[in-house]
C-alpha cells in the first residue's frame, strides 16, 4: 500500500496527548504535516514549558510513522505554541524563487541599454526593431523605460491595450513591430512615480502577461543606468545578449563601462556596443564635426572586447522620423543613417539571436 497522508494521520491518532486525554491529531497540535514519498515531517506545536513532558510524546509519534510500511524518513519535532501553523514544506518549495525563464512564444531576448540618460538608446531600439522587422523577423519591442517611455511616439502608436479577460494584456503593432509600454497606460504628461517593487512587479506583468504570440526576437528597451529593471530582467528571464548604446563623450563612455560590468555580472552576454551621434556632417556645406568627439566607443570596445556594432551619425532627418512616428528605417528606408541599422540587423540574424 502506497504512503498517504491519511495513514500517516491514522497511525499518529493512536499517539495520546497527555494534556488533553485526546490523541495529538483531535488535539490539535500536529501541524505542518509533509508526506512526499518515503519523506514524512511534522511538527508538534507544544507550550514550550511543557517540552519536557512532549519529548517522549514526540518519540512515540515519530515510531509510530517509521513503523508504517513504505517510510523512509521520518522528522518530527517540537515548537513552541503559535496562533499560526507553520508552512507547508512542499507548498514552500513551490513558492521559491525559480531561475530566469524564457518568455512564452518568445525565441530570442535581446536588451538596449546604456549607462546614461539622453544617449539615444531609444531611438536605437525603434529603428533596429524597424530594421529586424523588415529583414523578416517576428518582432517585439518592451518599452522598459519606466520613467521615459518614448517608444510609442517613436513607433506611432496611441490608444490603449485590451484586455479581454482582465489577465492577459493585448499589445499594439505598427511598422510590423508588436510593441508595449507603459506609457500606453498613462497620459502623455503623466509621471510615473514608482519605487523599486512597483517598477519589478510592471516589468514582471509586460514580460508574462502581454500576449506577444510568437516571436523570433523580443528587444527590451531598459532605463538608462544599472538599476532595478535591468537587474530583475536578468535575473528572471533568459537574456540572449544586451546592446550597450553610447555617445563618444567621454561621460557617456564612463557609464557605458558600468553598464557593461553590471551585465557581466549578472551573467548576459554583451553583444556588442552602438556609438551613436558619432559625427555630424553639416546638410548646408557638407563639413564633418565631431559634436562629442570621434573613435571613443571603438577605443572602448578594443579595451573590453566585445564589437563594435555600428557609429550611427547625429542626423536631423533620424530626429524628425522618431518624432514623426515613422523611424528612419521605415520613412527613409534607403538613406545610409537607414542602411547602418539595417547592417545591424543583418548581423543579429547571422549570430542567430535574432
């Protein structure tokens, strides 16, 4: 006969309490009772100036189960009264935290981020999301810029998500990227005034219960710097590989280093880094400035060793497509600042992360 709880139960009903005159089981002090195969726990909630007295109780309880066929172990043990029952040792394994998890429907994973504030990142992630998009790929783009999201300016998108069970949450589309961001939640000149657990518990609900349906790559747009949604989006979800998206200034750069170390640490593969406003060439005259000096992130990217993706130049015709709704990649699909995301593109596919 196969160990149940109800033997174990029936076999500790013949223990007596010596207080009560009743058995521990009508008694009431048998508590937090685990049968998982051969396994068995229980405590027994005693007063615990009677400890004394329940010791030999305790010793009779713990024969009585080893004597039932199918015992392998047996662990019971005294406590001191409490109004509430200790926890379920099985219920609690379930309840621990698990390790990072893939996102159903989702194949690839890939993070932008950067290490300061007002490097273009966003701007990166739209048209590169454009740029996967038209190289035939299933794209998502998760606006995780909790305190900017600019993601549906930039992708044209307005109104709100559904939801039709209240549970899941449907994304928009535009450009042939499914997108979602909180700032389909709020209102354009709204703060999101967030501590740490309420910034999670929002990443963990866009992660899980948006329906982005299958997809081959999902880019996450994260806030700039080394905080709590780049940290819980590694540590609870499988990342492929994380952009690292900088300004040649030396400032930028020095932000760049830590946001590169964080991924480092946290076990995500750098893919490589974007030197983004890299030189402006002058519409009028065609002379080349370095507005925030030349060749800093390829220097940097020797140094640490990882690639350097592409030097997207500071153009007013990439401003005006973001701001229009319509990036670059997609209103000016042939222009060389278009073709530098598109190489992009190409080479994530190559790799096979996207």
């Amino acid at each position: 006969m196969a160990l149940t709880r109800d033997s174990v139960l029936a076999a500790l009903k013949k223990v007596s309490d010596p207080l009560s005159g009743s058995d521990i089981v009508s008694a009431g002090i048998t508590r937090g009772l685990n049968v998982e195969g051969g396994a068995v726990r229980f405590v027994l909630e005693i007063d615990p100036a009677k400890a004394d007295t329940y010791e030999p109780v305790r010793a009779a309880a713990e024969a009585a189960v080893t004597a039932l066929d199918g015992v392998s172990e047996v662990s019971a043990v005294l406590t001191a009264h409490s109004a509430k029952a200790p926890p379920d040792l099985k219920a609690q394994r379930k309840t621990e935290p698990q390790g990072p998890e893939r996102v159903p429907g989702v194949n690839h994973i890939i993070a932008i981020a950067s290490g300061k504030g007002g490097v273009g990142k966003s701007t990166v992630s739209a048209n590169l999301a454009c740029a996967l998009a038209a190289e035939g790929r299933r794209v998502g783009l998760l606006d995780a810029d909790v305190y900017g999201p600019s993601q549906p300016r930039m992708l044209g998108v307005s109104g709100r998500p559904a939801s039709p069970d209240g549970k899941t949450i449907l994304p928009m589309r535009n450009h042939g990227v499914t997108m979602m961001s909180i700032g389909l939640m709020t209102n354009d000149d709204q703060a999101v005034v967030w501590r740490g657990p309420m910034l999670m518990g929002a990443l963990q609900q866009m992660l899980m219960q948006v329906q982005w349906g299958a997809l081959d790559v999902l880019l996450v747009d994260l806030p700039p710097g080394t905080g709590d949604v780049s940290m819980t989006l590694a540590q609870k979800t499988v990342v492929d590989g994380a952009i690292i998206v900088s300004t040649p200034q030396d400032v930028a750069l020095l932000d760049a280093r830590k946001g590169i170390d964080m991924f480092n640490q946290l076990k995500v593969p750098v893919l490589g880094m974007i030197e983004n406003m890299s030189t402006h060439i002058c519409s009028q005259c065609g002379h080349e400035e370095h507005v925030f000096g030349h060749g800093g992130v390829k220097a940097e990217c020797k140094k640490m060793g990882v690639p350097l993706m592409a030097e997207i130049p500071l153009h007013i015709d990439i401003r005006t497509a973001s701001d229009g709704g319509a990036p670059i990649v997609v209103s000016k699909p042939d222009a060389p600042q278009a073709q530098a995301f598109r190489d992009v593109a190409r080479a994530l596919v190559a790799q096979g992360v996207a």
